[in-house]
C-alpha cells in the first residue's frame, strides 16, 4: 500500500538541509580526480560532458565520467554504467550531473553516489550504493530529494522544475520540504516548486521525449541495445516508443529455468503474468504455482518493443509463497512474450533466427556469457513443424556447444501458440570441463513470438550429473 508520511519538522528540516547541501556539494574535490565514476555506454550527436574545470567534450562510447562532470545531452542521448552497476539512460535536452560518488569495488561504508537532475527526463536502475546504505544515494531535482529503496524508475522535470517520478520496481522516496513519499513500482508522483504541499499521487506518469529525427540512428540504438541487454535502458523504436511495452495479461506464453538445491525446475506455458511499468516480468503462474519477483532484483533484462522480454530474476524471490533466494551468480532465468500463431511455423519455410539478446548464464558460482553467433533453425512444414538449437557459451574458464542431435518438435500448445522442449538424446552437449568426455545432459524449452513467428526464446540447462554447468534464457530474431 502506498503511504504518505507527514515528517515532523526537524525531519523536514533535515531533508531540506540534506538537498541544499547536496546542490552545495564540492564535487570536484570529493574524491581523487583519477577516480572512475562510470563511463558512456552509448551516446549520440550533441551530447557533451563538462567537468570542474569547464572543459567540455563530446561523449562517444567508452567515455570516462568522473565527480564533477555535468553531462548535457541537448539533442542527443547517453547511456551510463556506473561502477557500482547502477545504469542511468539521459533523454534529449536532459541536464544531469555527477555531483559526488565513490565505489572502490566493495561496500565498506565509504561509497556514496550523489547525482542532480536538472531538467529533462532519464530512467534510473540503481547499483550496490543505496542497496547497502540507503543513506548513500540521493538524486536532487530543483523541487525534491529523491531517496532509494527501490531498484528502476523514469524521472522527469519539467521546465518549471515540477518532478514527476515512476517507479518501475522496489519503491523510491520522494521528500520535499512538507513531507516523504513511498513510490511503490507502477505508482507516479509529482512535485511542484513552490508550493507548501506534499508530493502528490497522479495518474499522468513522466513522459519520455520523442525520438530523434534520423530512424536509422534510432534503429541503430535498438540494436545495440538488444544485443547488449540493457536492464533499463532507453531502447528506443522509431517513433520513440519504448521497448518495454508488455502490459499484465493472460494471453502470454513464457519458459524459465532454476535450480534449488540439486532439482532442477523449468516452469513453461501459458498464464496470469504481470509486468512493471517498464514492461520487466514480475510475477507469473505456471502448473498453478506463482512465482513473484517480491524482494528480489531484475538482472540482464531486455526486451523486443510489444512482442517479448527477457531477464533473470536474483536475490529474495517467492516461489509459492516461499521465499527462494538466489546469488548474483545465480538465478530464475526466464523469457516471456505474445506467442506466435501455429499457423506461422506451418508454412513449409526453412528459417533461421540469430542470437538478439538473452541472460548471463549461471551456475550458482560464476557467471559467463553468450557466444552472439548463436542460432535457432525453424523447420516450418506443414506437418510436424520443428526446431534446431544450436547455443553456445562460456563460464568458469570453458566453452560450451549445445546442440540438437534431431529437431524438436513444435506444438500448437493450447490451440495457438508454438511451444518446444527437448532434453535426453535430442541434445548433445561439447565443450570443456566435465562435457568434454560426453559428461552432460541438457534440456531447452521454448516458443516463436510475434506476428509472423519472427522471435523466438526459450530457457536452457547443462548439467553433469547433478551439478549445474549452466543455466540461462536467450532470445532470437529471424
């Protein structure tokens, strides 16, 4: 449930002291100046940073930002990973700034990560700092001081200086002079200047910019975007909507994997999902059992504009009502989206799919990586229609091949959409470690999306024996 807490005064007190000193921090002087912050994931023309000292410089992937810079993106865009994993995408005409931050690669109460938003718009996924100590983040606009207990959200601020914030997962805080709000995932609230009043609940969420004028740039954003995986990121389409377009419904059709203890579950099929405001699954019934995100973070998460998403679930998770946790190196891996028509992948065409997107496998002690030359072979006959795998991936120092010794069949499940799973001597598995000698099993399970059948994604599990060499989700696209 949503609340609105009324601070006493020296609370309100302290947390209009809190923002006028943070807006007074001497960033530039806070840390050593060799110092890291994060760098440019992906920018476009006319976004530009100017550090301390006033010198400016145009931002291009790879670009280092430290304490002090004050990023500009007038017509462009820019994406940036911090240290600490927290992401932050800055639309156009956006002003933002790095006003103090430290992450030495642990939490030893030292970190701190300090921003300004000053006018424009910028989806936020926050890092280590502020999970650790909340005390630790804070994100002043001209209006508010915005506080973490949440993970995703969309920030606006308007040219009069009003904030409007969404939260996408966990829940944010927003404090102004009179009083605190929680904003729970789905919920949008508004900050006014000027005015004696607590942040107000409203329907109107933060509205993003509209795209640049040149598509082919747009497109070229989406793409790398979706090949990297971005959990929040601007993934921007054409007519400048967002990717994460999935709305709560029943009518998707989904695969995912896990591992508790040495039992290896893969739930898949069809029934009641529910998204974030970002499109981001957070909750899902499969065989009757539901799985909700609860506590836990969204890892690795990515998305195809209203056909699918993909991501892996990590921390506290409950699984029927039980609480289930997973490590960063663990993980519910699951892909989701519209299923495609049957009649789609009964067409008598041979089609091949390559490798889009997908979660970092795991194997509850390390984490490893996709190979991007990775395809799915849709064998579309007008009878018994089928699917070739052919996967490969890297992790604790090995690579790995998975294949299909025969095709899998696809079936109509529930009347309409494309299902597929395999595992025993469907799939063969190559590689090192202990699948070197012929050791590992594997099971895949999966379904084509879309209009046309033109995505797919399924689920994925090698094993040795009982111990888990890898588990993951991975999109493709024809």
């Amino acid at each position: 449930m949503s609340r609105i807490h009324t601070l006493p005064m020296s609370r309100a007190t302290r947390a209009l002291l809190a923002a006028a000193a943070l807006a007074a921090l001497p960033a530039a002087h806070a840390q050593p100046a060799a110092e890291i912050a994060g760098r440019i994931e992906f920018a476009t023309a006319g976004a530009i940073a100017t550090d301390a000292g006033g010198r400016t410089r145009m931002l291009t992937r790879g670009t280092e930002l430290r304490a002090g810079d004050r990023i500009l993106t007038n017509a462009g865009r820019a994406q940036i990973r911090f240290a600490d994993g927290a992401f932050v995408s800055l639309q156009p005409n956006t002003d933002f700034a790095i006003q103090n931050y430290h992450y030495a690669g642990r939490v030893d109460g030292n970190e701190r990560s300090f921003f300004a938003l000053l006018k424009g718009a910028m989806r936020a996924v926050t890092g280590v700092i502020g999970h650790a100590n909340k005390s630790n983040f804070a994100l002043r606009t001209p209006t508010t001081t915005i506080g973490i207990r949440g993970t995703g959200g969309l920030i606006e601020v308007l040219p009069d200086g009003t904030t409007r914030l969404i939260g996408s997962s966990g829940i944010w805080t927003v404090a102004n002079q009179v009083a605190m709000v929680e904003v729970p995932a789905g919920r949008a609230v508004e900050v006014h200047p000027g005015v004696k009043a607590p942040p107000q609940y409203i329907t109107q969420a933060p509205v993003l910019p509209p795209a640049p004028m040149d598509s082919a740039t747009t497109r070229q954003t989406t793409a790398m975007n979706l090949a990297t995986g971005y959990v929040a990121g601007d993934i921007v389409q054409p007519n400048g909507s967002s990717a994460y377009t999935l709305a709560s419904g029943t009518n998707y059709d989904m695969s995912s994997v896990y591992v508790t203890g040495t039992t290896l579950y893969m739930p898949h099929g069809v029934g009641p999902t529910t998204f974030n405001a970002i499109g981001q699954l957070t909750e899902f019934t499969s065989g009757g059992t539901i799985y909700s995100l609860g506590a836990g973070q969204i890892a690795d998460a990515g998305a195809v504009a209203g056909v699918m998403s993909w991501g892996r679930w990590t921390g506290t998770v409950s699984v029927g009502g039980q609480p289930t946790s997973f490590s960063s190196n663990d993980g519910l891996h699951y892909v989701v989206g519209v299923p495609a028509a049957y009649a789609d992948v009964t067409n008598g065409t041979v089609a091949t799919f390559h490798l889009i997107g997908g979660t970092n496998p795991t194997n509850g002690v390390a984490t490893g990586t996709l190979n991007p030359n990775s395809t799915l072979t849709g064998y579309f006959t007008a009878t018994n229609p089928s699917v070739g795998v052919n996967l490969g991936l890297s992790i604790a120092g090995n690579s790995y091949q998975l294949q299909t010794a025969t095709p899998i069949p696809i079936i109509a499940a529930n009347g309409s959409q494309t299902s597929f799973s395999g595992s025993g001597t469907a799939l063969t598995v190559s590689g090192g470690g202990s699948c070197a000698t012929g050791g590992c099993s594997a099971a895949v399970a999966g379904q084509f999306f879309g209009s046309g059948a033109n995505y797919a994604g399924m689920s994925y599990n090698i094993a040795s024996g009982s111990t888990v060499v890898a588990n993951g989700a991975a999109a493709f696209q024809r």
